[in-house]
C-alpha cells in the first residue's frame, strides 16, 4: 500500500462516509469529509458541491429524497 492508501484507509474506514465533492477528474473525485479530504471512485456522474456518501472508496450521491410517505 502507499502513503495515500493508508492515509485514506485512516480518515475513511469502511463504514459509510458523508460528505461533500470539492473536485472532479475524471472518475476520481476528492471529497471533504468530517475527517479530512478523501479521494474515491465515483459511481455515477458528480458535480462539485454535491453531499455524497462514501462506501468502500466509492462515492455515490446522497439519498436526498423523502423515501416512502405513508398516510394513515
């Protein structure tokens, strides 16, 4: 592993990591997190400024949405 690898299993363990896009390149994206600046592997297409969710080294957008409503 290099330097980077360590420092990214550090700040990013592999439980689920919120945070938001601050660079795009390619399929690499560098996300600030609570715990420092974190590069992964976007799943889909992300812009700059988007909360997004860390799982494994890959970023995914953040479930935004209200999910299932239920009126009783």
């Amino acid at each position: 592993m290099s330097l980077l690898d360590d420092l990214q299993s550090i700040l990013a363990p592999d439980q689920q990591t919120p945070g938001r896009v601050v660079a795009v390149r390619g399929s690499v994206v560098r996300v600030a997190t609570s715990l420092g600046l974190v590069e992964a592997t976007a799943l889909e297409d992300l812009v700059v400024g988007e909360l997004v969710v860390i799982r494994e080294r890959r970023a995914e957008k953040m479930n935004r949405g209200l999910g299932r409503v239920f009126f009783v």
